[in-house]
C-alpha cells in the first residue's frame, strides 16, 4: 500500500493504549469482537498462533500485546488488508496473503497451538450484500463456515485449541462442523444486556480433547438492560479486557 494512500485510514489504539492499528477509515473496521476473542486465547510464550482472515491484524496483535513471545502468523485474502497487517505487525505478525480455501502449503506443512477465527457472519444466500467491497469480504460468506471450522481444525498441533466468536444462530453449524477429534467443548455466549438473550458466542474446543461440553453463563457486554445515554457502558470484565488488556478466562 503507497503511503500517499493513508489519508484513508486512521490509527486506532486498542487495549487502552497499548497497541495501535492502522485501518480503513471507511468500510469494515475491527473492534469488539476481535478483542474478545483474542482475549479468550490462553496462549502462552514460545507457542505458534495462527488466524484465519486476519484483517487488519487486530485480534492476533491485540494477542500478541498481552502476551510476550509468541510465533504469530496472520492468513488474509484482501491485499489491502494483508498489507495494513503487515504494516501493523511490523516484525511480530507473518502475514500470508492467500484464501483460507486454498493455503500455500508452505503453511498447510505447519500446525499451531492455537486457531482463532472471526468468520463472516451473514450467509448471502440469505442476506443482502453490502455495497463496500471491504465491508461486504468481512461480513458477507463466501466460504462456508464449515470451512473455515474444519481448515482451523487441519491446522492445529494434538492438543491445540480452535477458537472462534460468531451469531448464536450460527452455533448448531459451528457444532456441527467440528470434526470428531475435536473436543473439551466451551461455549461463551455474549449478550449485549443482562436479561437480553445472546446474540453472538465464543467457542473453544481442543484436539483430542476429552472434556464434556461446557454452555457458560452469559458474558453481559453492557450494564444496565437498556440504553439510555450516550457515551461508554461496558460491564466491569470487559472493560478490564478492553482498556487494560486482561484475559477473559473460561
């Protein structure tokens, strides 16, 4: 990407301050979602990391900025997303330019401790597509969800984790995509209020895991059951993961 095109992005600071990336200044831009996923993530150093459709780099980065010396790797298709994650990972983050689909295999030869993905959430068999090509590549799917369920699965080492957030409606897919050596199933659902139900979730499941499948309480995003003023509302938990870079355990 030329430097005379940045007058399209901004530069936005994340985890309160201690990582900051670069991003289209309009279409598709990263933000809850990616941080709580990389939250979810219990990495630890010296472990390989890989996402799928990485975007701009923020959840992996957001990742890499809470926990010190971890190998990451960023797969994205869009090369104006490949290159501002290249630009915001610097020498932390590799980033492979190719569709999940159809991986070099440089990286289909390697396999990962870790797995995250934040698949698009719309089936546009169903939906409407976007009118913003960026907008329309992260939210629109075009690869199966399936795929991207069983690719995060090909990719891990025996014990790895997969770990992905997406629409609670989506979860009987998730569920059913998982290939039968992945177990010690977590789910988080997230509801934007208390006494509102979940519209999204966070999933977590092992490689030869043998744990029982665990549905969690309800993380609450927001205090208060409804909106009445503008301005910040994040609950407690994820404020702390927001603003200060805590893990979000479960």
């Amino acid at each position: 990407m030329r430097k005379d095109d940045d007058a399209d992005l901004t530069c936005d600071a994340f985890l309160g301050g201690q990582l900051h990336l670069l991003q289209p200044r309009q279409g598709y831009r990263a933000g809850l979602d990616a941080v709580l996923l990389s939250a979810c993530v219990q990495a630890k150093k010296g472990q390989r990391v890989l996402e799928l459709g990485c975007g701009v780099g923020a959840a992996i980065l957001c990742l890499g900025a809470r926990v010190q010396g971890l190998a990451l790797t960023g797969v994205e298709r869009d090369p104006r997303f490949a290159a501002l994650a290249r630009r915001n990972g610097a020498d932390s983050l590799e980033v492979v330019e190719a569709d999940l689909a159809a991986l070099p295999l440089s990286l289909r030869q390697r396999q990962f401790d870790h797995v995250l993905a934040n698949p698009p959430y719309f089936d546009r068999r169903a939906s409407v597509a976007s009118d913003d090509p960026a907008r329309e590549a992260a939210h629109g799917a075009e690869t199966p969800l399936a795929k991207w369920v069983k690719t995060a699965a090909k990719r891990l080492a025996p014990k790895g984790y997969a770990h992905f957030i997406h629409l609670t409606e989506r979860l009987p897919d998730v569920l059913a995509a998982l290939p039968h050596e992945m177990g010690s199933v977590h789910v988080l659902p997230l509801a934007a209020r208390a006494g509102r139900a979940p519209d999204r979730f966070i999933l977590r499941a092992r490689k030869n895991g043998r744990g029982a499948f665990k549905l969690l309480a309800p993380l609450v995003l927001h205090e208060g059951q409804r909106h009445v003023k503008d301005g910040e509302s994040y609950s407690a938990m994820v404020k702390s993961v927001l603003r200060d870079g805590k893990p979000l355990i479960f």
